[in-house]
C-alpha cells in the first residue's frame, strides 16, 4: 500500500553540524544460559509434544490445530517443523493457525504472508496454512468467570474450531504493556491471536489493566470450553536465542505452570548494563521484536498512566532515538510513541494504515504508544541532536549506547562516558581499541 505520509524537513533548521559523533568502543555481555543446538531443540521439542499427547483428545486420527504467531522467536521454524513431524508420528494430523490477532493488517493473507516472511510456509512446516479472520462467539464470562468483567464475550478462529484439538507454539516472557499473573505466553495467544481483531479489541477495550486481568480470565474459560491441549512454550536467554523448551499443559494455561515459566523467564530477559544513560540509538524497531517494536523493559520506559515507571525496570534513558523498521515487521510502526528522536527513512517505510489498526486494537496502551517523535533527515542527525539537547554540558560527558534492538543486546557500543564503568564489570567484554561511530555499519562484530 502507497503511503500517505510525506514528510518534508528544512534541512538547514533541524541539524547540528557542529556536534561530532562519537569514538565508541565494543561491549559484549556475558551469555546468562547458552542457547540450545538443534539436537538438543529437537530432542526437547518432541519430548514437550509427547507430553501434551497423553491428553486423551489427541488420540490417532484426530486434527489438530497449530497455532502460530507474529512475533520473531528463535528458531521459530525448526520448532514448527519439529512439533509437526512429531504430532504427525503419533498418528495426528496437523494444520497451522495463524494466531496473532488482528497483526498482518487484520487480513487472512496478510496474516499468513506475516508467518511466510519469518519462513514458516507449507513447505517449511511439512503442513497445510490455514488463514482466516472469522471468529465465532465462544460464549460469555458469568460473574464467576468474569468477576468485574462479568458478560466479557469471548471469541476464536473458526478454522482453530474446526478442529478436533488446539496446540499453540510460543514464547513466554514479560510483557510489554503490563505485569499480570500471566503475560506474554500460552494463554496470552489463546485470548488475543486466536480472537483475532474481534477478540483482541474486546480485552484491549479495558485498557492495560483490563489486558491484565482479563487474559488469565478468557484463557481459563476457554480452556474449559473448547478442546486446547496447551502449548510448546519457548524461553529464550538474555539476547533472544532459544535456551528453553517445555510442555504446557491445558491445566497450567494461565495456571501455575505458566506462572512459574514467567517468573522464570523473567532472570533470563534482556536488559542493558548501565542504569543511567543519556543517548540510546536503537538500529531497528518491529512487531517481529516485540509487541511495542521496542522491549519497553529493555528501554525503560513505557508511557502509560497506569504504570508508575520507577516500578517498570530497566534504565533510566534520557533520550531514545530509533532509526528504521525491520522487514518483517510489514511497516507496522506502533508504539514508535515510545522514541524520542526517529529518522525521515523510518516515518516513510512505515505503513500507517497497518498501524492504525494495530495502535486501535491494541487501546490504551496503541494510541498512547502511537504519537510521532521528532523526525530526522538522517541518522547522523538523529544522533547529533540527542547527544545536543540531552543535558550535557559537553559531548564528551554523554553517556552513550548504541544497540542493534531491543532483542539482541549481546553487542553494545558506548561512548567514552561509559568505558570506565564497563570495564569494572565482570559481565561485560571491552575492546581495547576505540573506532568512530559509524551507523551503516553492524553493531555486532563481523
């Protein structure tokens, strides 16, 4: 889709000619939990899906329903094919759900391009895709299920419905948005990526502290109502790469099986080494990363009245300035709200109709999140007017970071300002030599 968006900057206001970029250094974090080898992914995926088959609905002959959802996990496709080959060994007969909500501009073939651009297509998955955004009302919380919430109408996929068990494949972590009982996970997919627009818009309505209470609840009840075995939940390590696979049966859904999966997740998360910086430049921003295209713990920040940010965690960043959309993220910009600085290139690769849909259904949290930083001809400019107006006296004194996203932080480059702490920590890895920031080249090393 053409954008609307024309974005026309007089160049000789918005630079700072006379600001240089910084000499930065290397830093390498120190891994938490090694990733797992493929051997050791297939092993523990086949044993999660053994587990979930003793669930006497998944008996031989029976269709089972995949679902699969928008965001980038590692090694999502070799956990796909994985599960299925497995399932189909045990005499099942799987097919793929897309269940991300109203994400890939809340069409059926926007959603199914959405899982083919992180590769998982049928040739991929050894399975049949099958897409569609018709929901069917599951039924309605009593005050018993609902609580505050009671006549909440519930929805799901009809082709999820169509089949005679439901599975879901995804990762748990802390969410964007809120800190719940249950956040980003098995039950969060089975409420928002299976209700698709429908379902997602009826719990963003409430705002976060609805999306809190409410998913905990509709996971439960339609765990009680239609035929989910559970999930194959991936953990991955602080810079995103699969270190974790375990069983989530239908009773620990929004259970205390995967309440304990969170808060373990939760040591495991990515975060920065440094609890005040004044510039961080993020390379890229994407639903692919995270549901705020920026991981809100990671930065620090996440705009929302009903979350008191010195409870939130993470740094204290004075500026954040975000330079381009990732692929994969099909120019869905939400929440680039949360950037301070963005780039001219970022504002016209952004699909602002995508967006919309996404910040509307999303609710509270979309259209705070949704509001457009200062925009910048240039990268170089974005970094020059943060370093200029973020309370410095001088450049040298700027504490500075730089990261590929929020996703992958194993690699950081940081200004002069910051080498004596980094140095004294035993996390982190310092290159001995210093080398002129240079944004078109990759943080991490070559």
């Amino acid at each position: 889709m053409e954008n609307s968006i024309q974005v026309t900057l007089p160049l000789d206001i918005y630079t700072f000619p006379h600001i240089p970029l910084p000499e930065v250094w290397t830093v390498e974090q120190k891994v938490t939990k090694p990733a797992l080898s493929h051997e050791e992914i297939t092993t523990l995926a086949r044993g999660a899906v053994a587990n979930l088959t003793q669930d006497p609905r998944l008996k031989p002959g029976a269709t089972v329903a995949v679902g699969v959802g928008s965001r980038g996990l590692d090694n999502l496709v070799f956990v796909v094919k994985t599960v299925v080959a497995e399932l189909k060994a045990q005499g099942l007969k799987p097919f793929i759900v897309p269940a991300m909500g109203s994400h890939g501009g809340a069409t059926a073939e926007g959603q199914r391009q959405v899982l083919a651009d992180y590769g998982v297509t049928e040739a991929s998955s050894g399975t049949e895709i099958r897409a569609t955004m018709e929901v069917t009302l599951v039924g309605v919380l009593n005050a018993e299920e609902g609580g505050d919430y009671e006549g909440q109408k519930v929805y799901c996929d009809n082709n999820a419905l169509s089949a005679d068990a439901i599975l879901l494949i995804n990762r748990i972590k802390p969410h964007t948005d809120f800190q719940g009982e249950v956040e980003s996970g098995i039950a969060k997919m089975c409420v928002i990526g299976l209700g698709k627009r429908f379902g997602a818009e009826c719990v963003h309505q409430y705002g976060v502290n609805g999306l809190r209470d409410l998913v905990p609840r509709i996971a439960r009840f339609l765990v009680s109502k239609l035929p989910i075995v559970g999930g194959v939940a991936l953990i991955e390590n602080d810079f995103g790469r699969t270190c974790e696979i375990h069983a989530v049966p239908a009773e620990d859904v929004a259970g205390n099986g995967e309440k304990r999966l969170l808060a373990h997740s939760r040591t495991l998360a990515p975060h920065l080494p440094f609890q005040e910086i004044d510039v961080l430049i993020v390379d890229q921003m994407g639903k692919n990363i995270s549901g705020a295209g920026m991981d809100t713990h990671v930065i620090g920040r996440g705009y929302l009245p009903s979350l008191k940010e010195q409870e939130w965690g993470g740094p204290n960043v004075r500026l954040v300035a975000v330079l381009d959309l990732t692929k994969e993220t099909h120019g869905n910009a939400t929440a680039l709200g949360l950037a301070d600085l963005t780039t001219r290139h970022l504002v016209e690769q952004a699909d602002f109709e995508t967006t919309f849909i996404n910040i509307r259904t999303s609710g509270e949290g979309g259209v705070l999140r949704g509001r457009l930083p200062l925009i910048m001809p240039t990268s170089n400019d974005c970094v020059k007017t943060a370093i200029a107006t973020c309370g410095r006296k001088t450049a040298e004194e700027v504490r500075f970071v730089r990261i590929r996203n929020t996703a992958d932080v194993q690699f950081l480059e940081i200004s002069r300002a910051l080498l004596d702490e980094a140095r004294q920590s035993s996390q982190l890895i310092v290159s001995e030599e210093s080398h002129p920031l240079d944004l078109c080249a990759p943080v991490r090393p070559e």
